[in-house]
C-alpha cells in the first residue's frame, strides 16, 4: 500500500511520519509497534472517513491471512499510545460492525516542513527515538536462503537508498556530527560446523564485524548494536520486517565454517529497499588469519556502500590493526565476550577466566584487559557482592587497557561506570562517557549508561535524548528500553514512564528490571492495590532479598503499617542471616516515613559505597528527606549537591 512517504501527517499535538512508522507528540517520539503505526496511517490517509476492518487489514496484513484479533490488538496498543482510555476515546472512534474512523483533522506536512523536534542541548548526535513496542520474534530456525559460491561477483544495485536524516548537534565536533547516515544490521552469523561448542566463534565474527563497520565511518555509517541482532538468531523472520523492526537500509548475512587449520567465512550485503543483493562472497582461509580477515571484510562492504550510494564524502578509516597478532588469545578473548554476553555472575566469572587466559597468551592485548573490565565493573549487581574488591579489579584492567591503546571505547566506558558508581567523581565520569562515545559513536553502552548518569545529576532532558540515541543503536534491547522508561519515573513523568515499561513487558513479561520500578510508579500514582499484586507476581523473579524490600515499602507508603511492619520484621531476620545491600533497608523504611532508620541505613550504604546511593538526588521515594539537614550532608557527600552543570 501506498502511505505518502513524502509527506508527514499531523493531527491535534500529534505527527507520524509514514516512512520510519514513527509517532511523535510535540517533538518527542512515543513507541508504537510497526503494525499499529501503519493502522494510523491508512486512518489518516482516510481523513475522517470510516476505514472497515477488512479493509485495515487488507492494506497491514496484504496476501496474509491473519485473525482479526491482530487488528484488535495493535488497535489497542495504538489507543495506548495515544493515551487514551475505554472512557474517553478523542481520537480513534469504533463504528460498531463497521470499522473505525479518526476524529481529528488531519494536516499533509511536506517533509521538508515537518515541526521540527527540540533541539540537543548536549554536545553528541541526537537520533529519533525508535519505537520501543516491536517485540522480536523467536521461531525455530532461520535459514539462509542463499548459498554462495567461489567467485561469485558483484549482484547488481537498485539506486541510491533512504538516508535517515539526524539532527546535527550545536557543539559537538563536527568530525562527530551526525548528518547522513546510513543504518545497516550485521545479522548472526550462522555457524554452519555442526557443533554447538563453535557457537562463540561464529557469535562473535557477529561481533567483532559489527564493530569493525562501525569503526569505518561513525558520521555516515551507523551499525546497530549486537544485543538487538541476536534477536534473530535462529529466526525465521522475513527481511524486509526485519529491515523495519531495526530502522536499517541494509542487512549483512553470512556464514562461518572452521576446521582443525581453516576457516570459511560467506558473506552478502543486502539492500533493504528491495531487497537486491548488492554484494557477496567466500572467503577461505587459514584459521590464524581470522583477524585480518575481518577488516578485510569490512573495507569491502564500505566500499560497496559507497558505490550503491553513488557518495564521495564518505571518508572510511584506514584498515585498523589487530589488537593481538596471537589467534590464540584472540579466541579465548571470543569466548570470553561469548559468556560476558550471558549477563549473569556466573557467566561473568567465566568470562573472566577466558580474558585472563587471553591476556596470558598476549599480555599487550588491551581488548582483553578491557573485557576484564567490563566484567568486574558489572559483577556487583548481578552478584550481589559487595562492591570495593571487583572495582579495584575493574580500574586496574581498565587503566591497563588504556594504557596499550587509548582508543578503546569500552575501557573508556568502564572507566566511566567505576567514577559514577564508586567514586562518586561526576567530572571525570562524564569526561570519559563523552570520550568513549567521540571514540565509537555507534557504542549502544556508553550512551545507555551516560543517560543514566545524566537522570543521577536530573539532567532529564538530556538523559531522554541520550537514551533515544542508545535505543536508535539498540533498538531491541529490554534494558536500555526499560532505562529509558526509568528516566521518566525519576522525572516524575510517572504515566509515561507505565507506557514505556509495559511496552518493555509486552516484549518480556518476565524482565525483572521493568517489574521493579512499575510497582514504585504504580504507588506514586496511588494504586497501590496494583503495586502489590505486581509484587506478588513476580516474586519468583525477585528473591526475598528484593521482595520484602519493595512490599514494606509499598504497604508502608499505602497506609498499611501493620502489614508494612510486618514485611520490615522479615527483611530485618533475612539481614542477620545474610546481609543485604544497606540500601535496600533504607528504602523498606523509607516506605514508612522513618526518617531515623532510612538515614541510618543511607549512611551505611554510604560507607559501603553501594552504588544506589547514585540516584539520591532524583529518586522520588526519598523527596521526603530532602529538607533534612542529614539528607543534605550525604547527597553532598556524594557529590550530587546542585550544581551550575545541573541547573
């Protein structure tokens, strides 16, 4: 179907752009599934007319048969996003046995004088934020269904591609400005030996190209991040919902074959916009040329996407060197970023054991350090250990990783988390955010943690455009999806934020970080009644450490302070048996408004140097305190006094 893709369409405070299937509300953009954004633009291209059902689904859902419980559904999730309830309906009007009609004037924008969004007030690319609702699928296989063979040549183009416009910062380098840029995915590579143990291997040629494309030119090539690609592993998803789901022109496939002594890497360059093979090949080689390989690789997509595009003002790194001229430690470094991946202490301890071999097989190799790093920093709150040990591990493999190549975007960003959370030195963390992301602008990590950092200092605006930009590079990934919706918790944007979090359930119901501040905006809004249930739900995912926590707080802040007490009394006995984070003490009184207790366990975890303490300026369950003279001490203790930078 047609759906104007030159035009924009604004009706009331509302504009969607039928080309990005992208909803915005005064210049800030509100997640929608695909499917639901293309509903409202055959509505709008209707006007006030009535759309029938079949006709909805013949224009989304063309030659495919569907029940109309999907139409149903998305036309929920689009009422959601627009904010609208079963009482009061001011845009979308059901037309019993009909259909639907929109009830709102609608405005064709020439593209060119579309409103304009707010400008970025910080010195890095600002991207559209992308819609956090397009749940990834996970059918059985995916299978390639292309086989290349040696020799085979240049497929042929299809013309120049959509290029997705950024808005250009005022005062970041123009080196770094965003201006043109192409979106291209490198999918997982499929490991074609027959044996799950390569797994690593053929996971991380995923990552290591992915990270050589995004090295070649930051300014004109984005690439988006691993955690969303690994969606699609082992799927079965067209390419061109793919090509959507990701915002992306192209996609990269291929394959990875090894034996005892060789390698056998395929690879083909797809454009999206009609899917035209626009590039393919087969690499043999030997095993310990992997390394050059892959930059080898990498030069060759650059150059066929600025052939495809007909551009001259690409201007592509030269080929880089490889860290490590040992295949040895390269493949434990491979191994270990397989388990860093996992996300779980256990898997961080084996990481760790796979750098450290890495790191003996080549003590000068600074990606190792750096992914050493990047485990330590990250153990405390997936181990619940207490943090001094592992952050002085996390500095000296950070600062050893430096030390051999400056350059590193990670170490740079590791650094960065180790001066936010333990020291409590906002200046030098900042500078080391803003130093990886000038390093990599296409790092998804170092702009999800640098808007966190941002929401601790209550910079919230800035925090909201960092975070769109980590979601543009991540556009799947539940954590920086469900940061984002936290940002607008501690903004006290508490309706925005439920959006943004259950958006992130309806992709995961089982996501404990989403469940965890949906129960807190749910007794900021005072229902209560739903934060326990939440509770009680996802008990299993909790544990008790976490669960008694968050019922004393939420039944102290409902007025059930005998139930409140109750809940304090079990934490107190879990304490004695196995202590927990003092900060989470703090908060089960804070949910009765005990000043004395909450601050004396502030000031434990304060001396712990737990890093909870970070969101003492903008988490609103202590606004209670912050007239207390104790309370003022210790956020200036922390260094989260305000400040010029925060104002």
């Amino acid at each position: 179907m047609s759906l104007g893709f030159n035009r924009l369409y604004e009706f009331g405070q509302w504009q969607l752009d039928p080309q990005k299937l992208q909803l915005s509300r005064d210049g800030d953009s509100v997640p929608l599934p695909p499917k639901a954004a293309e509903i409202l633009s055959v509505m709008l291209a209707r006007g006030g007319e009535t759309v029938s059902k079949d006709e909805l689904m013949q224009s989304v859902w063309p030659n495919a048969y569907v029940e109309e419980s999907n139409l149903t559904q998305n036309i929920f999730l689009l009422r959601k996003a627009l904010g609208e309830t079963a009482q009061h309906s001011s845009f979308i009007i059901t037309i019993p046995g009909k259909g639907y009609r929109l009830a709102a004037e609608v405005r064709q924008v020439p593209r060119g004088e579309a409103t304009p969004a707010a400008e970025s007030a910080i010195d890095i690319p600002v991207a559209v934020e992308q819609p956090a609702t397009s749940a990834p699928r996970w059918p059985a296989v995916r299978r390639f269904s292309w086989l290349l063979v040696p020799g085979l040549a240049l497929i042929g183009l299809a013309g120049a591609v959509v290029l997705r416009r950024q808005h250009a910062p005022q005062t970041y380098p123009q080196s770094q400005a965003a201006t043109e840029r192409v979106m291209l995915a490198v999918l997982p590579f499929e490991n074609l030996t027959g044996d799950a143990a390569q797994e690593y291997f053929s996971d991380g040629m995923t990552e290591e190209m992915t990270a050589q494309l995004g090295n070649l030119d930051p300014r004109h090539l984005g690439v988006i991040s691993r955690t969303s690609v690994m969606h699609y592993k082992n799927s079965q998803e067209p390419l061109d919902q793919i090509g959507r789901e990701l915002g992306v022109q192209y996609v990269l496939e291929g394959s990875v074959r090894r034996d005892a002594d060789k390698v056998r890497i395929t690879a083909q360059l797809i454009q999206m916009k009609d899917q035209s093979h626009i590039w393919a090949r087969q690499y043999d080689r030997e095993l310990s040329s992997t390394l050059k390989l892959q930059s080898e690789i990498a030069q060759d997509i650059a150059s066929e996407i600025q052939y495809a595009l007909g551009a001259n003002n690409f201007s592509f790194n030269a080929e880089p060197q490889p860290s490590t001229t040992s295949y040895e430690a390269y493949d434990l470094y491979l191994k270990g970023r397989y388990f860093w991946n996992k996300r779980s202490g256990a898997g961080f301890e084996q990481a760790i054991r796979y750098f450290q071999q890495a790191i003996d097989k080549d003590p000068g190799y600074a990606r190792a350090y750096a992914g050493l790093a990047d485990c330590y920093v990250l153990l405390p709150a997936f181990s619940g250990m207490p943090p001094a040990e592992p952050m002085k591990k996390a500095r000296a493999a950070a600062t050893k990783a430096l030390e051999l190549d400056e350059g590193l975007a990670e170490a740079h960003t590791s650094l960065a988390l180790i001066h936010e959370n333990y020291d409590w030195d906002w200046a030098a963390a900042e500078k080391e955010y803003l130093r990886a992301i000038q390093l990599d602008p296409n790092y998804a990590i170092a702009y999800q943690w640098y808007g966190e950092y941002l929401t601790w200092r209550g910079r919230f605006e800035e925090a909201l455009r960092v975070s769109s930009r980590a979601r543009e590079l991540d556009p799947l990934s539940l954590s920086i999806a469900a940061d984002h919706g936290m940002i607008y918790y501690y903004s006290r944007q508490y309706d925005r934020a439920a959006t943004e979090l259950n958006a992130v359930l309806d992709m995961d119901p089982n996501f404990p970080r989403a469940h965890s501040r949906l129960s807190e905006i749910y007794v900021a809004r005072g229902q209560s009644a739903q934060a326990i249930a939440d509770i009680e739900r996802c008990k299993p995912l909790f544990g008790m450490a976490r669960y008694w926590p968050a019922m004393a707080y939420t039944l102290g802040r409902s007025g059930d302070t005998a139930g409140a007490t109750h809940a304090l009394e079990e934490l107190e006995r879990l304490n004695r048996r196995q202590p927990v984070d003092p900060a989470t003490m703090a908060w089960a009184y804070a949910g009765i408004r005990d000043k004395d207790h909450t601050l004396l366990w502030l000031s434990k975890a304060y001396t712990q140097r737990s890093n909870a303490m970070t969101a003492l300026k903008a988490e609103p369950g202590y606004d209670f305190l912050r007239s207390d003279a104790r309370f003022q001490d210790l956020t200036r203790r922390v260094g989260l006094a305000d400040s010029a930078a925060d104002k």
